[in-house]
C-alpha cells in the first residue's frame, strides 16, 4: 500500500493549522507533516483538537524551522543556524510539540547546521535530515550525507525527490542515494518543480516520481496540493496514486 501523505505548510490559499488539518484528514490519514518553516510559525501549535484530529495519521513528522524571519514584502530573509542564539528555544518547543502529538520525527535542514553532534544529543532519536536542492551549498550529495551521519550517527535520511530532480533530472542520483542510506530512510518529500514546489497535475513532471523507491516508506506531499483546497487536494492525492501504482 503507497502510504501517500501531506504537509501542513504554506499554500496558495491561506488556511489555519486547524483548518489543515481537517481537510487533509478528510481525504488521507498516512502520514502528516507539521511544517515549521519560519520561527513565528511556532506560535501556531496544534490546540487539544488538532492532537486529536492528528491521531488519525498512522506517520507524523515535523519539519524544523529554517529562518528566523522572512519579510513578505521585501523579500529579506534571516537564516536559522543549529546552534544559535535562537536555536535552543526552537528545539524545546519542537521537542513539546513532538511529545503531544507523539511525532516520528523532527526534520531539519542540513545546510543550516554548524554541530551536528549538538543537534544529535539535543533531538535523539527523532532526529532526521533530508538531502537540500543544487542551489544548497550543502547536503545535496552523497559525500555531504555521509559526512552529516558520520557526525550524526543514529539520525535518519528524509529522500527529498524534487530535490534530488533540482541536481539530477534523469533522477538516477536517486538510487545512489538508496543505495548509500537506504537503510536510514523514514519517510519520502515529494512534490513537484514546476519552479518552487508544484502540484504534479499542473506541472506534469511526472520524471520526479521514479525517485520514489520503497513504497513502504511514508510519502510526505509539500507541494501547492491545498492552492484550491479540498478540491485540488482531491485532484493531486488521485493524480498521484495513478501513477505510483502503475
């Protein structure tokens, strides 16, 4: 069974967490991603409904934020870094969040890490990295990853498929990158390019897909499949299984 699910981040259309998590619940209960991209989006923790709504979903992961702040307007960024003078108030809140909603995994960005021995004895067992775009200076290839885990011994490996398809658009990296740490490997990222995280029915870029090899593994969608909300959920989850299950 392709264990297909979605992620609580940004969407075209601005939806609450609460909101979120009733339409995708509505539609696929696999697995469930709570994206934490930018440290003000803490301040939106899941309430006594949505831990329950949540314990529908069979995977939970949440994913760590990555900037301090972002500017809608202009467009200016701060970048996070593990550890910093924000970090360590991050990680108790993602660690509180992470016990209630009896999480997974908390996944982080691995370019955005200067210790990754700190962070491993800060988040333990829940600690999971994925592989970053080409545009990373960092963790975008095997010998990054390897560096990562040699530091980071007991994390896991997030498969990022539109990530791999940024350095790789044969996607035949993706293999090698099971074949080094497939055995680490605890849930898949999935969307489509399309220029920054389409859904696969608009952007028919079907290629990414073959990145997907264990359909054991839970797939976590972090694409634009909520732009129209549950109706092109609907639309993406279908187009999707059409072709995983091929």
């Amino acid at each position: 069974m392709i264990k297909l699910g979605y992620s609580l981040g940004s969407n075209k259309q601005k939806y609450s967490l609460k909101d979120k998590i009733k339409i995708i619940s509505s539609v696929e209960t696999h697995a469930v991603e709570l994206s934490y991209m930018v440290i003000d989006e803490l301040k939106e923790k899941p309430d006594e409904e949505d831990i329950e709504l949540l314990k529908k979903f069979q995977y939970i992961s949440i994913h760590a934020p990555a900037l301090v702040y972002k500017n809608q307007e202009t467009g200016e960024k701060k970048w996070i870094r593990y550890p910093d003078d924000n970090s360590q108030a991050v990680i108790m809140q993602l660690l509180e969040i992470a016990k209630k909603i009896n999480a997974n995994t908390i996944l982080f960005h691995p370019d955005l890490v200067d210790d990754f021995s700190w962070l491993a004895k800060q988040i333990g067992s829940l600690l999971s990295f994925e592989n970053m775009d080409k545009n990373k200076k960092f963790g975008n290839n095997i010998k990054d990853l390897e560096k990562i885990f040699s530091q980071a011994p007991n994390a896991k490996w997030v498969c990022d498929v539109n990530h791999i398809y940024t350095v790789d658009q044969s996607m035949k990296l993706s293999q090698k990158f099971h074949d080094a740490f497939g055995d680490r490997l605890c849930h898949y990222h999935l969307s489509a390019y399309g220029g920054f995280h389409e859904a696969f029915y608009i952007s028919g870029e079907d290629i990414i897909l073959q990145g997907i090899k264990n359909f054991s593994i839970p797939i976590i969608h972090e694409g634009q499949a909520l732009r129209d909300g549950k109706e092109s959920l609907i639309k993406e989850n279908k187009y999707v299984l059409e072709r995983l299950e091929k």
